[in-house]
C-alpha cells in the first residue's frame, strides 16, 4: 500500500500510518530513482501470553514447550502478531506441511485455528521458514508469521533482542528486528496492474 501511493503521486510523504483490520501501522518507505524499494512496518509487539494467542495451555507464556500435537510430540512456541501463530523449529526442508500443517491449524488447543510456522536457524541472525497459514495452506511467505518466528527465537535464546535477523522465505527474505515492538522490512515490487 505505501508503494502504490506514494509511485502513484499519492503521497510525497516516506513515512505513512495505514489503518489495517489490526490497527494503525506504520510504514517507513525506502526509496530509489523517486520510486519505493523497501518498506519497514512497525508490527507492534509480539504476545506471548496464552488467553491473547490464543492457546489453551497454562502458564504465563508457551515457550519451547513439547506438546502431543499432529500425531507426534513437536517443541512449540506459541505467539500472537495480531493473530495466532505457532512456531516450530523443525527443519522446513524436511517437515511434510501438507500433512503436519492441517493438524496443527485445526488443533484443540487453539480454539481460533493457527497459523504454523516450522524454521530452522541457518547461520547467524538467518532463519529459514516454511508457513502453513491457517485457511490458506502453504503460502509463499507471512510477515506476521515472520514476525513471530524471530519472536519465538528471541524468546529461546537463540538471537539477540533489538538485532536484526533474516528470514528466508519461498517468496523472497524479509528482515524482522525484536525489542519492545517488532520492526518488519521487506523488499517492495509491483507484481500486476489491472483496472476494475
């Protein structure tokens, strides 16, 4: 959206508040030759508490917890970027999605179905992600599901808070950062034009 108004003469402005069905965003917008080239949003914070996911697990936070889940027992962290997701770090190389990706989103445990993200950690501040978005099934890439994997990894230990960390995706990479709120970055193109 911030591409489309400001190559289109919309706007001059680079950074833009854009009202979602999940609030005010704000964009950052990079530019080169008077043309967009890279969007930062300001995705708000990560949540980690169960009742807000929602999950229906106790405690104050799913954090690296082994749950039975799609017929085998799987480490989830489970997180809220405005909607649910459910992190796994298994190899997305080596996971069935097709199979373990249905489960997981009409899983008990989540009475709002989940999105389910399965990463693994590459090479430092590098994650590689595979996503099964709940309604959707596999799709290219998510930011909020990006979002989320870097959360969970900060939750683990596994990255720094306030770094930037790099998420390969099937569609492209973005870059997400964690501290008090989660900064997404990611690469913007015009993919079509139409006229309805």
């Amino acid at each position: 959206m911030g591409k489309y108004l400001y190559d289109n003469g919309m706007t001059q402005k680079t950074d833009l508040a854009i009202e979602t069905l999940s609030g005010i965003k704000a964009l950052r917008l990079f530019t080169e030759h008077g043309k967009v080239t890279s969007v930062r949003v300001d995705m708000g914070a990560a949540v980690f508490d169960p009742p807000r996911i929602p999950v229906l697990l106790p405690g104050s936070a799913v954090i690296g917890e082994q749950v039975h889940i799609a017929g085998g027992v799987h480490t989830i962290t489970c997180v809220s970027m405005g909607n649910p997701h459910c992190v796994v770090f298994e190899d997305p190389d080596e996971t069935e999605l097709e199979k373990l990706g249905p489960l997981f989103e009409n899983d008990l445990l989540f009475p709002e179905r989940v999105n389910t993200e399965f990463v693994k950690v590459v090479a430092r501040n590098t994650l590689k992600m595979r996503v099964w978005e709940r309604g959707s099934g596999e799709t290219m890439a998510c930011g909020t599901g990006a979002c989320a994997a870097v959360a969970a990894a900060v939750a683990r230990g596994m990255f720094a808070r306030g770094e930037d960390v790099k998420v390969l995706l099937r569609g492209g990479e973005l870059t997400v950062n964690v501290g008090e709120t989660v900064y997404m970055t990611g690469e913007a193109v015009t993919v079509f034009e139409g006229e309805v």
